[in-house]
C-alpha cells in the first residue's frame, strides 16, 4: 500500500516538475499572433483602379455530335 501512495505522489511531483519546466522554456503554450495591417497603397480598392479593362464574355460554341456520338445515342 505504501508503494502504491508512493508511486502515485512521485507521479504528480513529476508532472508538476515537468509543467514548470515548460512554463520556464516558454515552449508550452503556442501565442496567437495579430494580424498585420497592410499599407494603404496594397488594398483591394487601390489595386481595383490599376488592373486592366476587363475581358468580354466568350462566345458559347455549339458541340455538334458526330456520327459516333448519335449512334451511341440511339443503342442506349
């Protein structure tokens, strides 16, 4: 029974040891970081007015089947 408490007491003791441990390290806990700002000059508003005039829309092309294509149609 005295072995058992033991163990159990060194357990805890080394567990607390080794959080401590950590805590000096500072390896532990991760910190968030903040988000940067960014200038002014790199927003989405400045750069709106630099790109370039925008591409029309393409033309939809028809896809013509071919023979194999309508045959394949008409046997399923």
């Amino acid at each position: 029974m005295a072995d058992l408490v033991k163990e159990l007491v060194s357990g805890v003791v080394d567990s607390v040891l080794k959080e401590i441990l950590k805590k000096t390290t500072g390896r532990a806990t991760t910190k968030r970081r903040r988000r940067k700002t960014r200038p002014a000059a790199t927003t989405t508003t400045a750069r709106k007015t630099i790109s370039a005039k925008p591409k029309p829309p393409r033309k939809q092309v028809s896809k013509r089947r071919t023979a194999a294509g309508r045959s394949r149609q008409r046997r399923s």
